[in-house]
C-alpha cells in the first residue's frame, strides 16, 4: 500500500449550506453564468491550467475535520485548542467521493466555488471516485459502474465550472493499476481521461493526476500511466498524496516523471511530511512521531513545482492499524494533535 487514504464524511464539510452571487466575469475570462458556463467555456490548455494555480491565495473552507473538532473541544483544554486551531487555520483540499450523490456533489461543488470567489482563492479539491477504487483491498468504495461514474464527474464538472480550483484526480487510481484485471486496467484509463476531458473542457479547471511517491513505484512507471491517463491535457501530476515523503525527494522523483511526460507540472502533498517517513513496519498507516509540514503554498521557486499542498484531510486516519486507531476515514484527536504539536512553525 503506497499510502493511507481518508474518506471525509460529507456532513462533516458543513458546505451545502454556503450561497453566493456569481460574478459574470473573472481575470482569465470565464463566463460564471451558471446557466450558460458549460456552452461558454473552452478547453483551458496545460499552460493555462498552471497559471490559475501558481501564486495564487488557497482558500481554506469552512467545516473541516480539524474545525469540527476544535469546535467540540472544550475551552478549558487551552493546549489541544491551540494546536487544533494550527490545522484548522490552513487550506485543505476538500475531497469528493462515493459518500456524494451526483446531485450533491454539484451542489457542494457550486457552493464551494461561490464561497472561494468571495475571497479571490483558489479551491483545492480531490476526487475520489473510480470504479474498483480499493482493488487494492484496503478500503471501500467508488462508483458502481464506468456509466455511474461518468454521470458522477459530469456533474461534478458542472458544480466546479468557471472556478478558479485545482483538482488532484483519483489518489491511487493509476499507482494501484495493476491490480485489475487487463480490461478493467484498459476502462480505467479511459474514464481518467474522460475526468481530465471533462473537466479541463467542460469546467474550465486545473487538474493534477495522482502518481504515488517516490519510494513506490518507478518514474518511468509512472510517466507511462500518466501518459496513458491523459496528463498531457492536465495540468501535471500530484505526488504524496496522504503520504510521508520528504518534499526535497519528491521533487526530484517529480523532475524524473516530468521529463517523461513532456514538463509536465506537479504538486506535492506536504500535509504530513515534517520529519518525513518513517521506516518500520506499515509506514503508511498513522506511522508515529510524525508532524505537520509546512503551511500550504502555491508560490515556490521551482518552474515545475505548482504547490506544496494539504491534500491529506489532516486528523482523519488511514486505518485501524496501530493500538488505538479508528478506522479509516474516523477523526483521530490525540494523532491530530500530535502531528500538530511537533510541527517545525
């Protein structure tokens, strides 16, 4: 397993409820008329994708894991309210999932856009949706079909339309491909680039395709999958996706991938790689000692490197591994805390 994966109960997000005027217009000329946004928009090219993402404000949206939690902690335990507040602070991908009818991953997807307009921010969000998502056997979920599936991302693609977002597709999706059969190998390709299509045509978006880690799988590996996916209509690649890794490693790996893959771009995950991995036995399940890394960003010094960002629901955990730990996707206190409490800022 390349990394532990987190499913974010939609009514934890408390997002449905979020209303705002649309603008007709925005800076990279988009309509947001939402009547009239998927006629409107055309295809946003690799380069322009990059530029709605880089230097851009991430917006940090209401009714995170770590929110909900500092919310219910009583204010007489000042250092857990503290540390809880240093999480909840920072922007963090929204995911979207199995848990979301398409009805209402459009109505999220809309709601969230609105609200990140208000504040001129870029919406960071995961989908997390394919067919046969946990071949892998460590989860559950995904869509019940390829047909369920495309209905799912048209609507998605629909709630997202004219937004500034940057969407980090299907974590483990290709870095878990051979584990299905021939064919179902063969269909997942084609409805990752029907997701890229979609959304890059449709909703006028920056996607990142997930490609692991660097202690996973080779970068030629990688760089062939992600060709076969459709990155060369995306904006690039996400590395280290709910993973450990140190920043420096995957931007080298992610140097490796881009070379294959015509320079495409990436972003990486830094949402708990503050003392990087750790090196006993299921290091990706909830490893101990680990921390925060650093505050989220779009503005780095690399042409390559579009973001170091919290693209892990922090708090949430990756599975009942370790003595203590909840299942999968179950908000987890003392972990949250701890990877809070021994943050380098």
């Amino acid at each position: 397993m390349q990394r532990g994966l987190s499913v974010l109960a939609a009514a934890a997000l408390g997002l449905t409820t979020l209303t705002a005027a649309a603008p007709t217009s925005d800076t990279l000329g988009y309509a947001f008329n939402k009547s009239t946004a998927l006629a409107s928009l055309a295809a946003v090219s690799p380069d322009a994708q990059r530029t709605l993402v880089r230097g851009r404000t991430l917006f940090t949206a209401p009714g995170s894991a770590a929110a909900v939690a500092l919310a219910k902690t009583p204010k007489s335990q000042t250092r857990n309210r503290t540390l809880l507040t240093k999480i909840a602070n920072q922007p963090q991908a929204v995911w979207f999932g199995d848990w979301l009818t398409p009805a209402k991953a459009r109505t999220q997807a809309t709601s969230l856009v609105a609200a990140a307009r208000k504040k001129n921010a870029l919406l960071p969000v995961v989908l997390y949706n394919i067919p046969f998502r946990d071949c892998h056997g460590y989860s559950a979920g995904g869509a019940k079909s390829d047909t369920a599936y495309r209905t799912w991302i048209d609507q998605v693609s629909a709630g997202l339309a004219g937004g500034r977002v940057a969407v980090v597709l299907e974590p483990d999706a290709l870095p878990h491909l051979d584990c299905l059969t021939s064919a179902r190998q063969a269909a997942r390709l084609a409805l990752m680039r029907y997701a890229v299509s979609r959304l890059t045509t449709k909703a006028g978006i920056a996607v990142y395709l997930d490609a692991g880690h660097s202690a996973f799988k080779p970068a030629a590996t990688m760089a062939t999958r992600l060709q076969q996916a459709g990155v060369d209509q995306a904006a690039g690649f996400a590395l280290n996706v709910a993973n450990f890794q140190n920043t420096d490693g995957e931007v080298a790996y992610g140097r490796q991938i881009s070379a294959a893959t015509d320079d495409a771009h990436f972003v990486v995950d830094v949402s708990r790689n503050g003392n990087g991995p750790w090196t006993g036995t299921q290091a990706w399940c909830n490893p101990p000692g680990r921390a925060l890394g650093p505050r989220p960003t779009t503005s780095t010094d690399d042409p390559l490197l579009d973001g170091e960002l919290w693209i892990k629901t922090i708090g949430l955990s990756d599975g009942a591994c370790r003595l203590g730990a909840p299942n999968a996707g179950v908000w987890w206190q003392a972990y949250a805390i701890g990877l809070a409490s021994r943050a380098h800022w």
